[in-house]
C-alpha cells in the first residue's frame, strides 16, 4: 500500500472510531440513565445496546417504554443488573378488578434475556372461589362471576400460597411486587402495583473487562455476540487487549 494511503487511513480509523463513540454515548432519558446493554430506541443505533433492550422515551414525561412493550422503566440498576418495571394495565387500573386478570409478561420477556427476578413477592388476586378462603385474604371492592367477591392475599415464599388457593377452591392470577412489599389492606394494592418489580438481566459478554481495556461494549447483529469496540476502530470478542484477534 502507498505510504500516502496507509497514513491517511491512520488518521480515518481513530476519527471513524470516535463517530461510533458519539453514536452510542450515555443518554438520558427522564431521570435514567441508558447505556449498554440498553439503548435509547428512536434516537440511538440499535447496536448500542441488545435489541430486546430498547428504551423508548415518553414525550408526556411518563416513565419509558421498554421494548415497545406494555412495561415502563422506573429505574435500572447497572451494577446489580437489573431494572424496575411496572405493567401500564395494571397502573391503570387502581381497582385491579379488570387489569390483574389480564396480567401476562412472558410472552413480553421470552426472547429478551431478562426475567423476573426471584426475590420479588407474589401478589394474588382470586376470585370465584367455591369455600371461604383464608382470614387473612383481604377482600376487593369488585366481583367476579355471579358476583362473587374477590380477594387479595400476598405470599411470604415461592409456592406458598398454592395449598391455601386450592383449599379455596379460587381462581387467581399472580403479580409480582417489589422486594420488601407488604400488603395491610386492600387499598395497598394500587400502591404496591405502581411500585412496580424487579427484572434481572444477564447478557453475553463481560462489558465492564470491555471498558476496563478501553473499549465500548456494542452488539453484532450479524453475528448475534457481544463485541467490545477499541479505540482503533476494531470490534473485538472480549477485550481491546492486545494480541486479542
């Protein structure tokens, strides 16, 4: 190669380099902070973050949208890989008569890479029940079928409650609730859904071992793998380390 030509394209790649930087720089959004694995949808290339992991911002200033789905962010914890999310039907339903029945996230989260975490509470709402159930289920000021009453009760441990919904003979749909939740009367409810519940993430790749080499941690659609960009210009497996191809 000419000598010209190869000088010329050293001074390209790190200028090439930082227009990638640029792209893919911390955004805000509200109060958040979105960087990798998320990305800011709309305003950011989609390889800045994984694709399941858009963020959508809401020019209303309500809390964004995640994924173009029906879950808003309410914050993301970065070092503990996880997020706070809530379902925007059941918020919007301060009663929880019609919005709770409707509850389903996992078709939301099945190919995202995220998942509710285990140290969530389970919140029920039952309803229809052929026996009486327990004392401490608190019943709601709305009916199921024939117009029998609901109730709502909140687990302590996974799986707890599924002897004492039997017994009961109900049928019921489950919510998560944030960690340390507690639920002293029916009005709590409506709280305790806007509070919203964890979502763990854990994405290829170790991104902080990217940064700490001087790298940017990006995404390879084409490829489907985690790509750690070095200051060259080059997206490498791992680390911007050297003698890494």
């Amino acid at each position: 190669m000419h000598a010209a030509a190869v000088l010329a394209l050293l001074v390209l790649l790190p200028l090439l380099a930082a227009a990638l930087d640029a792209d893919c720089a911390p955004a805000s959004c509200g109060n958040l902070s979105i960087r990798y694995p998320f990305w800011l949808s709309g305003r950011q290339p989609s390889y800045c973050g994984y694709p399941s992991f858009g963020v959508a911002c809401d020019r209303t200033g309500a809390p964004p949208l995640l994924n173009e789905s029906y879950l808003r962010v309410l914050d993301i914890n970065y070092s503990n890989s996880n997020v706070v999310t809530f379902h925007t039907n059941l918020a919007g339903d301060p009663t929880g008569c019609r919005g709770a029945t409707k509850f389903n996230v996992s078709a939301i989260l099945a190919l995202s890479l995220l998942t509710i975490s285990r140290a969530n509470r389970e919140l029920f709402l039952c309803g229809n029940c052929s026996r009486r159930p327990p004392a401490e289920w608190l019943p709601m000021n709305c009916a199921g079928s024939a117009g029998a009453p609901w109730f709502v009760y909140m687990s302590h441990e996974p799986g707890e409650a599924d002897q004492e919904i039997s017994s009961a003979g109900c049928h019921c749909t489950a919510m998560p609730v944030m960690p340390g939740s507690e639920l002293r009367a029916p009005g709590d409810y409506a709280g305790l859904v806007r509070r919203g519940f964890l979502l763990e993430w854990k994405v290829p790749g170790d991104c902080a071992a990217c940064d700490a080499s001087g790298g940017e941690c990006r995404f390879d659609a084409d490829k489907n793998a985690f790509r750690c960009l070095c200051p060259d210009g080059s997206r490498r497996p791992a680390t911007c380390a050297r003698g890494e191809g």
